[in-house]
C-alpha cells in the first residue's frame, strides 16, 4: 500500500517515572500522521488504555495501535524530544 506513517510529537509524557512509587502508572499521548495518497489523518494514542484514552485509532481502512513508548521516564532526567521512539503496529482492515 501506498501508507505513509510519520511520528509527529509526544505533547504529553505524565508516566510515572522508574525510580519512583506513584498511586497511577500515568500516561503519555503520542501524535502520528498517516498519509495515504493525498488524505492525511492525526491520530493521538495513548500510553495507558482507557475508554477516553485508546491505545489505538482507526483511520480509513487501518487500525493504529501504540505498542511501546521508549525511553521510559526516570525522575533524574529530562527527555529530550527527538529522544522519543514510538513502536506501532499498523493493520489494514
């Protein structure tokens, strides 16, 4: 197929970070353009599944689901956009 996927941004990264003890393992959104020919949709995916939050998203004929979301956050340091890498897994209906 002619798919195009870009990793566009993580506009939010609350996951509790490794060396801590948090209530809530938190969540983080991350935002990819899939281009089809000249159709481009924004999906935003999330970390931490919940009804108002899903993990995956469709677009068009091809379901998005956010595997992984690396580095994972430790207390001590401050992750830099261009650090971020996302795993995704891309099924065409």
């Amino acid at each position: 197929d002619n798919l195009r996927v870009k990793f566009v941004a993580v506009p939010e990264d609350s996951r509790c970070p490794s060396d801590v003890n948090c209530v809530w393992a938190g969540n983080a959104v991350v935002t990819v353009e899939l281009t089809e020919g000249q159709c481009t949709t924004t999906l935003r995916l999330n970390t931490h599944q919940n009804p108002q939050s899903p993990e995956n998203a469709k677009a068009g004929p091809y379901r998005v689901k956010l595997v992984k979301l690396d580095p994972y956050p430790r207390s001590t340091q401050k992750i830099s956009a261009g650090d971020y890498t996302a795993t995704l897994v891309v099924i065409k209906d």
